[in-house]
C-alpha cells in the first residue's frame, strides 16, 4: 500500500494503472476491475487450443469420447461415437496469453476476487499460443474399408481354413480408418459385411453366388 492507502502494483497504484489504459485507448467501465497480467517463471508455449464446434460440445456433455483417427500420413480427423471433423490448424494475428482462472462479470466468485484485490485483480499468464485447431463437420474417410476388407475374402468354411482366425475386427479397424463408429457400422453394412468368428469379412463372389443359388433350390425344391 501506499502513502494514501492505494495498493501499488508494479511500482504504480490502481489510479495509475486506470490512467495508464485511457492513455492508450482502453476505455473502461467504471467500477469495474483491474486485471494485472504477470508471467509465470515456467511459461508454457506447447498448449494445443481447440475450437469447440457445438456438436462436439454436445458429445462431451453426454460423456462421448473423442478420439483423433488415422495413419501417419493421413490428414487428422476427430471423431465422436456417431461424427466425424476435419482437423486443420489455423494460425492467428496476435499470440494468446492463458490463464487458468480468469475472472469476467458475471462469473461466480467475479465480485469476491474483486473485493479481495481491492478493485485490482492479479492473473498469472501460464500459456501462450499462436494458433489453434479448427473443427469443420465432414464425412468419414471409409474407402479403406473395402481395401482392408478385401484381403481375406471369405470363401466358405471348406475352401477358406487358412484364413481362420485372420482379418480385422471392429476395433481393428477403427484404429485406420478415419469414421466415427456409427459411419463404420454403415459402411460395412452397405458393403455387405460379414462379422465371422469375430472378424469382418466380405463375401467372396464366387462363392455368394453359390450360397444364393443353393438358397433358391431349396426353395423350390420345399415349394416354399
């Protein structure tokens, strides 16, 4: 404090540092407080923001999970249980400072912080970023189903022993292919899929035709 009773901050009190904003144009609200920004010894300069797109926000409140998909090479792409986003990083004019409990109006605890500072309130920059990662809604990426599929086609329990046991499972795939699970679970539906001893599968052509017309014969040979 100072001779008058004023709380210095920075060699100055909270009338200097007021005078010192309308110097440089900062108009502000009378009444409200001071917030006096001081660099932590450790700043952190590693900080990922993410723009959180309201569906995504809607996920995290149901408690979905959220998970960055792809290979090495692959552009990223984030997905929930039932969406996908595209992932870009998009640079900005001015470096961000972060602070981890800033106080604004209308915030619980905003008029205790105020009345314990005296008018003044002290934040501690912990982070700083000069970019961010912008969110856009977009479908999966699922052509690599069918690749992945097509290496172990199923060819009938007889024609098809050396590939027990051999093939992706659901997990499996979700690991490289860059679609939330729900777009998974339609992708292989719509390349008619087959899950066998728990690994997916498609059907090979030679051998669905076989199945279809043994279906057919039996049909008319039962008059069905």
């Amino acid at each position: 404090m100072d001779s008058k009773g004023e709380e210095n901050v920075g060699g100055r009190t909270e009338q200097q540092v007021r005078e010192a904003a309308e110097a440089a144009q900062l108009h502000m609200v009378p009444g409200n407080p001071v917030q006096i920004l001081r660099f932590s010894e450790a700043v952190n300069e590693s900080v990922r923001m993410m723009e959180l797109h309201p569906d995504l926000e809607g996920a995290l409140k149901e408690g979905d999970r959220v998970v960055l998909r792809g290979m090495a090479n692959d552009e990223a792409i984030l997905c929930t249980g039932k969406k996908s986003f595209d992932v870009k990083v998009v640079d900005t004019s001015n470096t961000m400072l972060l602070c981890r409990d800033i106080q604004t109006p209308g915030k619980e605890g905003f008029t205790a912080a105020q009345k314990a500072g005296g008018g003044l309130i002290r934040q501690e920059v912990c982070g700083m970023a000069s970019n961010y990662l912008e969110l856009r809604p977009c479908r999966g990426r699922l052509s690599r189903v069918v690749e992945l599929l097509s290496e172990h086609p199923y060819a009938g329990p007889e024609a098809d022993p050396e590939n027990f046991g051999v093939g992706y499972t659901f997990n499996d795939l979700l690991d490289v292919v860059q679609g939330s699970e729900e777009e998974l679970e339609g992708a292989l539906r719509r390349h008619r899929a087959c899950c066998i001893d728990g690994f997916w599968r498609l059907l090979d052509n030679d051998y669905s035709e076989q199945a279809f017309d043994r279906i057919i014969q039996s049909l008319a040979e039962k008059d069905w």
